[in-house]
C-alpha cells in the first residue's frame, strides 16, 4: 500500500551462488553513462582536478610528493574498477564489494591499505535513503566510490580548492578523515527530516488521527529500522580505526576519527529516541482509537438510558385496555381531556431528569 514510498527491505546487487571471489559484472545498463571520474592531485602549493567521463590512462597517474583523490561518482563499471584494481593493486574482494553496492559498513586493513565500507544517508522526494560510500586509503592516495547520483563530496573538494585549508598540509589520512566526517554527518540532517515527520504526526495524534496516520508511523518506523540496520555498524568501524593500530593512520588523525566516533554515537542516539517514539505513538493511536470508541458508547448508552423509561411509559399507555369501561382496571388516564398532554409532560420531566442525574456523576 505504501512500500514504493519507503526504503525496500532488499536492495543488494549480488552474483549468483557459486560465482568464483572477486567476480565483476555484468554492469548495469547506464552504469557507463552516469558514471562521473574526478581526478585530483595537491600538494601544499598545487592542485589539479579533472574530470573524466570514462576510464583512461590518467587514472594511473600519480604524480610524485602530491596525494591523488580519485573519485568516482555513480555505479562504477567493470572497466574503470578493473583499471584502478590494477593501478593500485587492489583486493579483488574489496573491489567486488565495490560493485556489489548496499555492503554493510566494515573495515578490511592490507598489508598496503585500508579498506572501508560506509553508508551515506540521503533525502530523495521526502523519503530517507542510503547509499554505499567506499574508501581505499594508501600512502599518499585515497579512492572514493560512492553510488548515488550527486556528488556528496563536494565540500571537501571545495575545501581543497583553498590554500590555507588544512586538507592540503596534511597527509593522505586526513583527506580519509574529511570523506569519513561527511559521510556520518549526512546522519544529521537526515534525521532532521525524520523528526520533523514525528511532530507532525504526533500534532494529528493529538487532533483527530485516522488511518493515514497510522499508516504515517509505519512507514516512519520502516525508515529508522532500515537506517538503524545500515548505520549501527559505522559506529564499530569508526571504533576499530581508533582502537587497532595501522601505519597509514596517523595519532594526529586518530584524535580527528575520535569526534566522527562522537557523531554516531549521537546518530545512533538519536535513531533510537525516534524508534522509541515512533512505537510509542502507536500506542497512543490505539489509546485514541479505544477512547473516541469510549465516547461513543457512552454517548449511546446515555441515550438508550434516557429512552428506556419513555419506552416504558409509552408502551405501557400504548395497550388498547382504555375502552374497557365495563372494568375498574382500565385505564382512567385515556379518557381525560388532558391526558396526552400530561403524558409529553412526564415524558419530558423524566428525560430532564435522568440527563440532570448523568450530569452530576459527570457521565458525560
């Protein structure tokens, strides 16, 4: 009813069973066309960025005392994966979860490199989406994979792009601390847009809820679940990178990879503070639910109260015993000339009277 406006339950690009390790394609059917290289190259006192459409020599040039960032932006097909594997001698399995894309988040250290496995957070029409980041870190380069459409990287290009910007004094793990920061910090607005949502259907719990409301807060809790399954692993990478020690991370980075540890920390904090609500909203729908329920009843109740003694009394001079004159037992009332008039009278009195009764055992 509402899952093509959610996130799917199963989006993983895989092979099948008994593929050998390390297997790519076939390549998606505009993998090439949306596929987007930027190539940069700085150092303290220059910087190049050029960027490529397809896969070509430059991608294996790699200039001596400069760092090279490149970026692929898009799905990535089989030829620019397979002419990076081999410029920058690459696992074939980390090149395969390249390509396989919605990997969960993990940290793969080489003797040569690191390799890491991200989930970037994103909005699309509304609706919370995730899409895989990958990073290589070496000596002095760092690959970036990431399968979206729009570059998020773009401010730490922008950043680069400035003389005194620290990226550019600073080692090849720093620019892998830039990429990781905005990565987990594409959390925050995310949320933002998920909290939002949860005021807005907390605001018609308290009006009048229905059915769309209902079906607002699955489709809510639907998104924080599948943002929680992708998410919570970062928190464990993030961790593994402080804890263990590799040559290609720096001290002096590590104390920068401490504050994006914080910030999922606070991502996962705040994930679980709306799945918290967003069940806790189910129940107070269904509380709502019961007692609108409630005031029906007792709304009916009150009135079938009120008319089973009319009903009595006028069933009771409703019996045709009034033209018996031959009886003492009959009915006198039918035969006075203000009798049915006196009876809208009683009627009325005792309705007045029971409703004057509810009123003060504050029934209603």
């Amino acid at each position: 009813m509402f899952r093509d406006q959610t996130m799917p339950y199963f989006t993983q690009r895989y092979h099948p069973p008994g593929t050998p390790p390390g297997t790519l394609g076939p390549d998606t059917p505009s993998a090439t066309a949306r596929c987007v290289i930027r190539v940069v190259h700085y150092n303290t006192s220059e910087l190049s960025d050029e960027s490529l459409t397809t896969a070509d020599q430059r991608i294996r040039e790699h200039p001596q005392d400069m760092i090279t960032w490149i970026h692929v932006q898009g799905p990535a097909d089989t030829t620019t994966l397979q002419q990076l594997r081999d410029a920058y001698d690459l696992h074939p399995l980390a090149i395969e979860d390249v390509f396989n894309s919605e990997q969960r988040p993990k940290l793969d250290a080489y003797d040569h490199q690191l390799f890491i496995v991200m989930n970037l957070p994103m909005l699309r029409e509304g609706v919370v989406v995730t899409e895989q980041v990958s990073l290589f870190l070496g000596r002095d380069y760092v690959l970036s994979f990431n399968s979206g459409a729009e570059d998020p990287f773009e401010p730490v290009r922008k950043r680069l792009q400035g003389g005194a910007s620290a990226l550019r004094t600073h080692p090849a793990d720093y620019l892998l601390y830039a990429l990781l920061d905005t990565t987990i910090d594409h959390g925050f607005p995310s949320l933002e847009a998920l909290g939002e949502k949860l005021e807005r259907v907390e605001e018609e719990l308290l009006l009048k809820p229905d059915q769309s409301t209902l079906r607002d807060i699955h489709r809510i809790k639907h998104e924080l679940l599948l943002l929680r399954r992708m998410l919570w692993p970062q928190r464990e990478v993030l961790n593994t990178l402080l804890r263990d020690s590799h040559p290609l991370i720096r001290t002096e980075t590590k104390l920068y990879l401490r504050d994006c540890y914080d910030h999922t920390i606070q991502i996962m904090d705040l994930l679980e503070t709306y799945r918290d609500m967003a069940s806790g909203m189910i129940d107070v729908y269904l509380s709502t639910v019961s007692n609108r329920l409630n005031d029906v009843m007792r709304v009916l109740t009150i009135i079938a109260t009120i008319f089973i003694p009319l009903t009595f009394i006028t069933g009771v001079y409703g019996m045709n015993f009034g033209n018996n004159t031959k009886s003492p037992w009959a009915m006198p009332e039918l035969n006075w000339y203000y009798g049915y008039p006196l009876i809208w009278l009683v009627l009325i009195t005792v309705a007045v009277l029971l409703l004057v009764i509810f009123k003060r055992k504050r029934w209603f």
